[in-house]
C-alpha cells in the first residue's frame, strides 16, 4: 500500500469585528487581541485578515489570489460591510531614510523594488 504525503502548502486566517470599535489606525495587535483571535465577534460588520502564507515552493501558482477570494465569499456569506488587511513590508527597513512608505509600496507594485511579501 502506498502512502500519499499530504502538506499544508498555503494558509489564511482571518476573523470578524466590528471595525467601529477599532478605527483605522488600529495595530494588528489590537485588531487580533494580541494574536489570540478571542475578540473575534460573530455579529461583527467586517472581515479582517490577520494572516496569510504560501510555501516559497508554490508561489507564483495563485493560491493566495484563491485564499483573498474565500475571504471575499465568507465576507458574501455574512453580509459583512468590508475586509480589511494588513501587510508586512520587511524590505522597507532598508528604505525607510530615503522614501516615505507610499513611495516604497509605488515602487514595490511597480516592481522597482523587491519586497517578498
């Protein structure tokens, strides 16, 4: 008998707010309890995604495009007003004296810059 060697390659998570409670210049911390998810509210108005990965050996095939549009079905599904992300941008440090952060992300989508994520 064979055995089949199943591996996670890509995960999201995410989980509901209500946004109002939080405001814009809310920190992934805030929004998350700290990582802990136990703030996440059932009667909650938007989506946030906390996370996402894929496995360096399968990028480029799309899955995290698959994984932003099971965000968007949950968000359908509970007639949630909005989703909300955030990002890290680890290449930005070595930037930071130089381009203020939406010149760094111009230039990142434009691919002038390299920012892994």
């Amino acid at each position: 008998m064979h055995s089949i060697r199943q591996k996670i390659i890509a995960s999201s998570c995410s989980l509901i707010i209500n946004f109002d409670e939080y405001g814009e210049t809310a920190t992934w911390n805030e929004l998350t309890d700290n990582g802990n998810i136990t703030n996440h509210n059932q009667y909650g108005d938007t989506l946030y995604g906390m996370e996402m990965m894929v496995d360096m050996d399968y990028r480029g095939m799309k899955l995290s495009r698959r994984l932003y549009e099971g965000r968007k079905a949950l968000a359908k599904k509970f007639n949630l007003k909005r989703i909300i992300i955030g990002g890290r941008l680890p290449n930005y440090i070595k930037h930071v004296d130089k381009l203020s952060i939406d010149d760094y992300v111009s230039r990142v989508m434009d691919k002038i810059i390299y920012d892994p994520v």
